[in-house]
C-alpha cells in the first residue's frame, strides 16, 4: 500500500518533466534488449513504471502533454503551474522564446540544443534553485533521438552491435537498416548517459528529495519508414516513469490504462491543485499513487491530426 501523499509533505513538489521524442517504448525496462539505458532503467526500478501507456497525438512535436488536450487551449500546465506559485523554466525546445513565454514559461534556455547543451543548461537552473523557496517545474525537451533533415543520427554505430542487433519483422533486414538501428540506440545510451548525470546533480545539490522525476516518450521512434503517425503500436506506444523518491517507494509497475493527456491533470492535482481547467480532457491518476487503483479510463482515444484509433482497456 502506497502513503497518501498529502500526508508525507509540507510544500508541493519541484516537477521535472522530461520529454523524450522518438522514443516509444524503445528502453531496456521496455524490454528492448540491445538498448543500453542503465540509468533510465534505474530510474524506473526506483520508482513507477506505466506499461499501457498511449500517446494521445502521435505526431512529433505536438503540444499535448503541457495542454492537456489534443487541441491548443489558454491553460498550459506550466502556465497553471505558474499560477499556483511555481517557477518555470525549460530548456532544451525548438518552439521560439514567443511561444514557450505563452505556454507559460518565465526561464528559456538552450533553445534547440543536443542533450550535452541541455543538460548542461538544466544544471546551472538546479544550481541556481537549490536553495530557493518556491517549488520549481523544469521541462527538458529531448530530441537527440529524431533524425535529422538528413534522415540520420550523428552517433557512431558498434559493429558489434551492427552483426548482433535483430530488425524487427516489419521491416527489411538490410545493411542500412541495420546501421540506423544502431545509430538509434546509440542515440539513446547517449541520452541515458546525460540524464544519468543530471540525476546525479540533482541528489548532491541535496533536491532530489523534493523533485518529482517524470520522464515521458511524446512520439514513436522516427527511424522506421512509415511508422510516424501510422497509429500502429509501436508509433502510439509511450514510456512513462514516473519517481518521487522521498515520498513513493519503488518498485512499481502499472499496467492500467493511461492517456499522455492525463499527465497535465495528475502533475497539476499533485502540486496541491483542486481546480483544474474545463478544457483538459485528461484525468488525474494521482489516487494510484495513494494506494488506490481503480482504472480511470474503459478506452482511449490516438490520433495522427487525420484519422483515430482507439486502444480499450482490455489490451492491457
């Protein structure tokens, strides 16, 4: 049985949402066995790890997860956060200082960077909030994982790994294939090996107590040709991780059904939030985390920007 949490702390917590594009559920607590992700998998091992979990839009670089809602809204997450007398910073996005401000972000940084300038980024902000009074939300936006306008990943690819790695079964097992798969996995190691640290600065700093950790895929892997938003498992599928490690012990894993769009609703009631937005479809999963698991959704709903698809709970 889980604690109820208002019971167990005094101020709400730092938020760090972490959002991974073109990950999937490409992990190794995925179950992906030549994928090295050592501190992620760790990461999950400490706290909760959401195994039906289904992205509400599959396209990249959609907006969902900060809304709320498939489609744009006023209330922003950050911007709620803000209100309730939160910080708000982000690093690492492409969207223009414009576009982030109205999302509700006061702190831009490393705008458009690769995972090393990034975290480089999210240490100084650790830095400088280690000893400040209001909770922070942070949101590292991660892409080092999507090809570039080239249609490859700059990573080196093992040849070991080359020989050894199997291609999934819908797609040609060629030469080609086979060094993009490699890339793409080293892509990820690369990543995992710059969160792994940035996890470390959060515990010296003495905040990662307070910090809620949530790392969440926001869309499929973007290596295979045609799987970007073809609504199929593997484009729909996502990661979430979610730790708190002062307050949720670990070892957790949900196989309930989730919506990327309950991540809004669930971050929101977890700050000490009661009134959330009319226009979030989302519902918080915060009781699971109390100890209470009733499901909160029969079915949900993906879509491409054209067409749906809906996932019933039954596929868990």
């Amino acid at each position: 049985m889980l604690v109820r949490i208002e019971d167990m702390i005094d101020r709400p917590p730092n938020i760090l949402l972490i959002q991974w594009a073109g990950l999937g559920r490409m992990l190794g607590i995925c179950g992906e066995r030549f994928v090295h992700s050592p501190w992620v998998d760790t990461l999950a091992y400490q706290g909760m790890l959401f195994t039906n979990t289904w992205l509400a839009d599959t396209r990249m670089d959609n907006l969902s997860i900060l809304y709320g809602a498939v489609d744009n809204t006023d209330a922003p997450l950050p911007l709620i956060l803000r209100q309730a007398g939160y910080t708000t910073h982000t690093c690492g996005s492409h969207r223009s200082d414009a576009e982030l401000q109205q999302l509700g972000f006061q702190d831009i940084r490393a705008g458009n960077q690769h995972i090393p300038k990034t975290i480089e980024a999210a240490e100084t902000v650790a830095r400088e909030l280690a000893a400040a009074d209001a909770p922070f939300f942070l949101n590292l936006w991660l892409r080092d994982t999507v090809p570039g306008p080239d249609g490859t990943l700059p990573f080196e690819a093992h040849p070991d790994l080359v020989k050894e790695l199997v291609v999934p079964e819908q797609w040609e097992d060629t030469p080609e294939m086979r060094e993009t798969l490699a890339r793409y996995y080293a892509a990820i190691g690369e990543v995992d090996f710059y969160l792994g640290r940035f996890f470390d600065d959060l515990e010296d700093r003495g905040i990662e107590d307070d910090t809620l950790v949530v790392l969440m895929a926001d869309s499929g892997p973007a290596i295979f040709p045609g799987l970007q938003t073809s609504l199929s498992n593997a484009d729909a599928e996502a990661s979430l991780i979610l730790r708190w490690s002062s307050i949720l012990p670990g070892g957790y894993t949900m196989d309930h059904l989730v919506s990327s769009l309950d991540l809004a609703p669930t971050l929101a009631t977890l700050a000490g939030i009661e009134q959330l937005p009319g226009s979030w479809t989302g519902t918080s999963f915060k009781h699971w985390l109390d100890g209470q698991y009733e499901p909160i959704h029969q079915s949900v709903t993906c879509t491409n920007g054209h067409d749906t698809r809906t996932i019933k709970a039954s596929h868990a």
